[in-house]
C-alpha cells in the first residue's frame, strides 16, 4: 500500500501548489474557516465582478463537525445576479465541496434561518410573490437541501440512523483533469467459512457505523489511504476520478474498508 499512499500524496501537492499561485478576489461578506475553499471555487467558475456571499456553519453529521453551506451572488450581465449555493463538509483537515444544489432547490435572496441536521439544511430565502417586480421579491420560502440526494426521507429508519452518508467523507482530490485521482481495487482473502464479508464503514475505524458489506472479487475505486483504511466507491458502474477541484465523491456507494482485504490491481 505504500506506493498508492505516495501516489495520492503527489496528487495533494499538485494540487496546493496551483491553488497557491491564484490571485486574491474581493468578497463581500466572505467569512468563516471555508473561506479559502469558498473563494477558490470562485476563481474555479470564473466568476468576476461584485461578488457577495452569504456563509453559515452547522454540524451535518450529528458528530460536531464544523460544515458549511454558501450562498454566492455573482453578475452576469443582467438586470440581476445569478446564485451559486455550495455545501461543504469539514474534513478537519480543510473544506471539501460536497454538493452544489440547483436552482431548482434553492433560489432567492437574503438566506437566513439556516439550519442544520444530520444530512440535511434548511434556509429560508426571499422570493417573488404573483405581482411583484423582478426587482423587489416580497414572498418567503423555506428549502430543504439533502447532503445526499439519494438518502432516504426524512423519519424513516435509515434516515435516523445516518442512513448511508459516510461520517467521514470520501474525497477525491483534484488534479489537472487528465491524471486519474483513484485507483483499482478488488477485495480478496476473505474466508467463506467465516463472515464471509468486508464491512463498508462511515469512517476509517471499527467504531464507525456499518454502511454494506463486500464480498471476494468485488471491483472498488480506492480514493485516499488512512493508515490501514481506504476510502471507496463501490458497486457503481462509470465511475470518473478526474476531477479537477477537491470535492467530496457524488456516488452513493461510498465509504471505508480495511486494507487488509484489499489488493490494488490498477492505478
């Protein structure tokens, strides 16, 4: 496992080195400890101009992480500014982009009453009410934004329980958008006369929950090495690893597994 650790900390590197060299914008408003990751994200969308950004902190795992979610208002040419909403999660380590809602989700203005929830946000937005004036929204609408799209509904029994949302998240390191960030998996040496499986955990420690198992000869992607735990993304056909910013995987089947039933067969 030694050279995939080397080989996923040469992608770090590179990509630190070319966020260095960026230029520093002005944004109003921009604040907090997901400021750096929020203002590359910018540079990243090419968005210039008077920019605002609305940012608020809140626990989205129930395990007093420090996540974010932004609001950035951006010109485009128009009689108004368009609205980027970005959710980050708390590695501990930095800020990841973990999903980016559309404006089918959220939309409007002035976001307040920000909670959040394990696996979940809510904001309340200004918004046109029938009558009103592009320029003056008088209306009010509460969003409510799932850090997991896929999670299941709110009170059911996996949604209470964390449902399938890693505590820790899997992330994928970004590079120059050519060099793969994952590597090649298969899980081998499991005994069929015990458990029989390879549990898929919310974090890289027993004492994480159990998110699935894992039998011999399963295919994974391997996106970052922890001591003798890997983060992963299983059982989902196409899986990309070439994105060009870090970010949190957009895949479901998503969590960690002890290397010690795990062989890299590619990279």
């Amino acid at each position: 496992m030694r050279g995939i650790a080397t080989f996923f900390i040469a992608i770090v590197a590179a990509a630190l080195a070319g966020a260095a060299g960026a230029a520093a914008q002005t944004i109003e408003g921009l604040k907090g400890a997901a400021a750096a990751a929020i203002r590359a994200e910018v540079r990243r969308n090419g968005f210039d101009g008077p920019i605002t950004a609305h940012v608020f902190y809140g626990d989205l795992t129930g395990t007093g992480t420090r996540d974010a979610i932004s609001f950035v208002y951006y010109p485009t040419g128009g009689n108004s500014d368009a609205l980027a909403t970005w959710i980050w999660r708390d590695t501990g380590a930095g800020y990841v982009l973990a999903r980016e809602p559309s404006i089918q989700e959220v939309h409007g203005l002035d976001p307040r009453a920000v909670r959040f929830s394990p696996g979940r946000i809510s904001v309340t937005m200004t918004v046109p009410r029938p009558g009103d004036p592009r320029c003056c929204p008088t209306g009010k609408r509460t969003f409510s934004l799932r850090l997991d799209p896929a999670a299941a509904p709110p009170g059911s029994k996996s949604s209470r329980a964390g449902g399938r949302v890693p505590d820790v998240p899997v992330i994928e390191s970004g590079s120059d958008g050519q060099m793969a960030t994952c590597v090649i998996g298969v899980v081998r040496g499991l005994n069929p006369r015990g458990d029989g499986f390879l549990s898929v955990r919310s974090g890289p420690g027993t004492q994480y929950r159990k998110l699935g198992e894992l039998y011999n000869d399963e295919i994974v992607e391997v996106f970052e090495v922890r001591g003798d735990w890997a983060a992963i993304v299983y059982r989902t056909p196409g899986v990309t690893c070439v994105s060009r910013i870090t970010r949190e995987v957009p895949y479901e089947n998503r969590g960690w597994v002890h290397t010690g039933w795990l062989e890299i067969i590619a990279d």
